[in-house]
C-alpha cells in the first residue's frame, strides 16, 4: 500500500529563515546554491499526467552535500488547486533500486517541504506492478504563483543503506492462502542510478503541504465599500473553523471571497489558523 504523506503548511515569512523539514519535522535539508538550482534542466509536467523517468548519466545531476547523481527535475502548474504526486521507485532484475528523496520548491526556487528516502517504503509488486519503493504526498501552492519546482534526488546516506524484500515465495504463498516458508528476506542496495514512475493528478484534498510566498494583495482601481461587522466576523470564524478541521482548500477559499468583499482582515486569519 502507497503511503500517502500529509504535512506542515510553510509560508513566505517562515521559508525566508527556515530550511524545510520532514513531514513530522525530525529532519532538515542542507541548502542547495541557488545556481545550482536554477543550473538544472526543469521539465514541465501538465496534470494529469503519467511519467517515466529514467535516472542515468545521460539525464542532469546534481554532485553536492545534499544530492548524489542523477536527478529528476520537473515543474507542476500552481494554478490548480491541490496537486496529488505518486511516486514508484522500481526494483530492478538484480535487486537494486533508487532511493527517492523529494524536495519541493516555489516558484522561486525556495524550499519548503522535504520527504527523505523513508517517506516511501518498500511495497510487494501485484498485478501490473512490480516489486517498488512507493509514496504520495499531496502540495497547495499558495495564489500568485505560475508554478512549484520537484526534485527527486538519493543521499550518500541513502546508498550506504539497503532496503529488505519479501521473497517471492513468502509472497506467492501468502497471496494463495498458504504459511509462508521460512525463507531469508532478499536484500536490496541502494543505487545512484534507477527507474521511477510518476503520476500528478490534480484533486481538491484536504491536508496538503502549502507551498510558496503569500502574494501581495491586488491594489484597487477604486476604493470598495468597506465590509459590514457581520460579514467580517462571519468569514473570520469560518475561516478559523475550516482550518481547525483540516480543510485547508475550504479556508483558502473562504479567503479568497472574503477579499473580494473587501475583508482586508481574511488573510491575516486564514494564516493564523493553519499555523
């Protein structure tokens, strides 16, 4: 089963002086230049959308503290709503596999959300799919932007581990019913090379990463009647309420309207609230 990561919500204001954190935030990330960022080769990806990706020396790389050869790196639209990503790292015939990294970026190139190798743990191959490293993780990127950078990388740590598999006995006797035989588990290394599966949907989810800098608020061409109390106070306590709930999508829409009714106060509540 892919396991599905939901995490913290990162603002301008905080991205400035904090590098990003894991989903539960026990890890950071090593700053990468802003060159060598913007150096890559960034592939835009247009949800919804099913991608290969094959990880060689032919592909872009990035040699530093923080990545260990080849890399994918592909941008997503921000215009869309709450994007979902599920990423497959896929075993190979000898038992090697790329351990996947993922550090997401706004449209500036700024980090904000990080999942290490161990947000996708192994999951047995069924059907069509084979033996594989799986995860997904659902990002909002905030108004404003055109669009948010994704790169997948592996560590030197990364290779340095290995990652245990059922056999394919142990999997076939569970899958008709039968007691497993008591058989080693097969060891698979960590490669700095590999072959991953990508698939970004676009979906209106709740519990998603938000990603990027607050816009500016768009300067009026006239002045707008100002806000009656109520409808102030209305917003302000569904906006609190939506984001107490977990519905991030919910509360970011509710800001939206206010503003356009001239509730300048709707921002400022909706990032207290999912603070």
């Amino acid at each position: 089963m892919n396991k599905t990561l939901t995490a913290l919500c990162l603002f301008g204001t905080m991205l400035a002086v904090q590098p990003p954190a894991t989903a539960d935030g026990r890890q950071e990330v090593p700053a990468i230049g802003q060159q060598q960022l913007a150096a890559l080769q960034w592939q835009p990806l247009n949800p919804p959308v099913t991608e290969t990706l094959v990880l060689d020396d032919a592909g872009p790389r990035l040699d530093t503290g923080l990545g260990e050869g080849p890399v994918a790196a592909f941008t997503l639209p921000a215009d869309r709503g709450t994007l979902e990503l599920t990423l497959h790292s896929l075993v190979n015939e000898h038992n090697q596999v790329f351990a996947p990294n993922v550090l997401v970026l706004d449209e500036q190139l700024r980090p904000a959300a990080f999942y290490p190798a161990d947000a996708f743990p192994f999951a047995s191959g069924r059907l069509l799919l084979d033996n594989r490293l799986a995860g997904s993780i659902r990002l909002t990127p905030m108004p404003g932007q055109q669009r948010i950078h994704i790169l997948v990388f592996t560590r030197s740590e990364d290779l340095a581990r290995h990652t245990m598999m059922p056999h394919p006995a142990k999997v076939h006797a569970q899958a008709i019913g039968n007691q497993p035989p008591a058989i080693p588990d097969v060891r698979v290394s960590h490669q700095p090379q590999g072959k991953l599966q990508l698939k970004v949907a676009a979906e209106q989810k709740q519990g998603a990463v938000v990603i990027g800098p607050q816009p500016l608020a768009a300067t009026a061409a006239s002045p707008a009647a100002a806000p009656q109390p109520e409808t102030e106070a209305y917003f302000t306590q569904a906006i609190r309420a939506a984001a107490g709930q977990g519905e991030i999508d919910k509360a970011l829409r509710l800001m939206e309207e206010a503003e356009r009714l001239g509730v300048n106060s709707a921002r400022r509540t909706f990032v207290e609230a999912v603070k």
